[in-house]
C-alpha cells in the first residue's frame, strides 16, 4: 500500500493489511508514518515497511536523526526497507550512503535503496549495471 498524499484514517490501512497487503510504502515527507504506526501495532512483524529519508536530511548525522524519527513515528523497532527518496547534488553519495550502512550494522534498518533514481543519475553516482 502507498501512502503518499494518504488521509484514509486507521481502517482503510486495517482493512487493506486484513486483506493481504502487507507492504506499506511511506516517507519522512509523507505525513503518513505517525497513522501508520498507530495501524500496525501489534502485527508489525507481519508487515514490510518501507520509507524514505528526503534530500535535505542527506548528511551523515542528518540520515541518523531521520531514520530514528521515522521509526518513532513508526512504532517501530527496524525499517524494512530505507531508501533516499530523489537524487541530489548537494551531498556526496559517500556520505549518505555511509549513514545508510551504519543504520543496517545497528540493526535499525535491514535493506537500503534509492526511490526515484533514473539509471543514469544511478551510474553518475558510482553505482554499475549488471
């Protein structure tokens, strides 16, 4: 399920995680991480959650500090998936990505991944294409 621009309430999130939906898509600039939170207590270990740090948190202690927010907002204990929400040329990628990995050792955050990443803004940043 995603939640951008999402304003449904407690049940439509119920009813559609009752009905199988069990991948939740969110983001820090969403708004929806706190209606979540409340959504899934008590079955979070049966949901996949996903979310997004945003551009202007791209620096090390910056990605640190969104990630523990998120998961307060959350209710949550780890982030399922921890992805930067759009490219930027405002911060080195080293650096961003560095935050991510300390947030996976620490054990808040199990995979990272990009959102909104063209495959050219992918390989200008070092990543290669198998």
């Amino acid at each position: 399920m995603g939640t951008w621009n999402y304003q449904g309430g407690l049940e439509p999130l119920r009813a559609g995680i009752g009905q199988g939906a069990l991948l939740i898509d969110t983001a820090e600039s969403y708004g929806s991480e706190s209606i979540i939170g409340e959504a899934i207590l008590g079955i979070r270990e049966h949901v996949f959650l996903a979310t997004k740090v945003s551009p202007e948190h791209f620096r090390y202690h910056q990605v640190l500090r969104a990630a523990d927010e998120s998961l307060c907002r959350l209710r949550a204990n780890h982030i399922d998936l921890y992805q930067l929400h759009y490219p930027s040329s405002k911060v080195p990628i080293e650096e961003t990505l560095g935050a991510m990995e300390d947030l996976v050792d620490a054990g808040k955050v199990r995979f990272i991944g990009v959102s909104n990443f063209s495959l050219a803004e992918l390989k200008r940043n070092g990543v290669r294409h198998k």
